[in-house]
C-alpha cells in the first residue's frame, strides 16, 4: 500500500497497438526493470513497472541514498473512451517503500515520484507523436 502517488491524463487518437508500444518504450525509459502488460478488456491494457533500489535503500538510509533509488511503482492504463472513441491513457508513480517511516524523507520521496510521473507522460507524450507522424507518412 502506497501512502502518496501522482497521477496524469491523456488522450490520443491512434489504434491500441501503436499507443501501448508508446507506452512499453517510455516505461523502460523511466528506469522500469521489468514491464508487466496486462490485458484487461477489449480496448483496455494495464501496464506495470518498479524503479529504484529498495534494499540498497534501506542499508545506506533514505537521508544519503540518491533520489533514484527511491522504490517508485508506475503504472499506465490505455483504455478506449467510449464518448469519443479516442484511448485515454493515465499515469500513475506511487511510492513502493512498504514497511517503515518516511519522516525526514517524505518531501524527497514526493518530489522524486512527481518528477516520475511527469517525465513518464512527457516520453508517452513524445512517442504518441512520434508513432503518430509514422503513421501519417506510410
């Protein structure tokens, strides 16, 4: 259980294939080891990642460790909108500490799943454009 996350939206009008590829692309690119894809619906596919080192982590102490070794869960959902017919695609960055205390290092624990999340949207972002001009020129 996370005790914070950030979260961000989307749109896009590209076909599911192209957009989860966008997203496998950008989660690796934020530092995710393994990229787990779940298939949840016909036009709905949950992605899921960690970064950080938790138990490096814990043996240097939150206070000395640098920030990317903060244990961030991310997660992305590409689901289709039914109004609009356009996929939809939120981000998610939690903190994955687990058990213990995060006083005196809650602000950077935040801070580092906020910069997270931003810089996994702008990637999706930047591939979903990409992806998008590939499309156009074939």
């Amino acid at each position: 259980m996370s005790r914070f996350a950030y979260t961000g939206v989307q749109q896009t009008g590209l076909s599911l294939s192209p957009c989860c590829d966008a997203v496998e692309k950008a989660m690796r690119l934020a530092g995710c080891k393994s990229v787990e894809r779940v298939e949840q619906a016909s036009a709905c596919v949950a992605f899921t990642g960690t970064t950080g080192n938790s138990l490096g982590l814990r043996l240097l102490g939150a206070l000395l460790a640098p920030a990317s070794w903060i244990p961030v869960r991310l997660t992305v959902k590409v689901e289709e909108n039914s109004g609009t017919g356009e996929l939809v695609i939120r981000t998610v960055a939690e903190e994955n500490f687990g058990f213990g205390s995060l006083i005196g290092v809650e602000k950077k624990f935040r801070a580092h799943c906020e910069l997270l999340e931003k810089q996994l949207a702008e990637a999706i972002r930047l591939n979903l454009e990409r992806a998008a001009r590939t499309a156009r020129s074939t």
